[in-house]
C-alpha cells in the first residue's frame, strides 16, 4: 500500500473522550509529573514534576489520597533517555508534600 492510499483511508480520525464522574473535578485535583517509588514509605508515592530539569523538584503523596491516574505521553531528553508521564488524581482536602531540594551556599563571596 502506497502513502497516498494509506491517507485516503485514514481520513477520519475518531478520538475518545475521556469521561469523569460529573462532580469529580469538584473533589480532586491533577497533578502531573514522573511516578516514583517512595524511599522509605510504601504507602507513599513521588510525582517528579519536570524529570530533566536542573531544578528538580516533586510532589509527596499518600496512595489512598490518589483516586485515578491517566497515562500521558513520555518525555525524551537529547540522549534519549525516555521517562514515563502521568497525571495524578488526587482527593481535595489531602495532605501533600512539595518538596525543593537545594544547596546551601553563601553566595555573598560572589
């Protein structure tokens, strides 16, 4: 089959919608990033928020909080390294951590 009769069949592409419970935006909030395992806590999860960046920084979870999780494209860096991305769905009202990680420098001596 040649690519102009690869195009004419395929003229019509059907998307499907993804479909949330009426008041589910009402009582959860997204957040996306890379899923990792917690360190120490199995109950827990990590959501690195930008996975390449230099600044790294993540989101902390509770399993039970997490009422869904949609799977979204990956990311790949200039080396091709590929890392899996989700969105989180996570209940209104739930404790969570967000975490900056930094050096502590003095940077008057600059």
């Amino acid at each position: 089959m040649t690519v102009k009769e690869l195009l004419k069949h395929a003229e019509k592409f059907e998307v499907d919608t993804y479909k949330l419970p009426r008041d589910f935006r009402e009582n959860h909030i997204s957040f996306t990033g890379t899923p990792e395992k917690h360190p120490y806590a199995d109950d827990k999860i990590i959501l690195i928020s930008d996975p390449f960046s230099m600044n790294i920084s993540y989101y902390e979870f509770v399993s039970a909080d997490i009422a869904g999780v949609e799977d979204l494209p990956n990311l790949v860096n200039v080396e091709g390294t590929s890392v899996k991305m989700c969105r989180v769905w996570v209940r209104r009202g739930s404790i969570g951590v967000r975490s900056v990680p930094f050096v502590v420098e003095d940077t008057t001596r600059r």
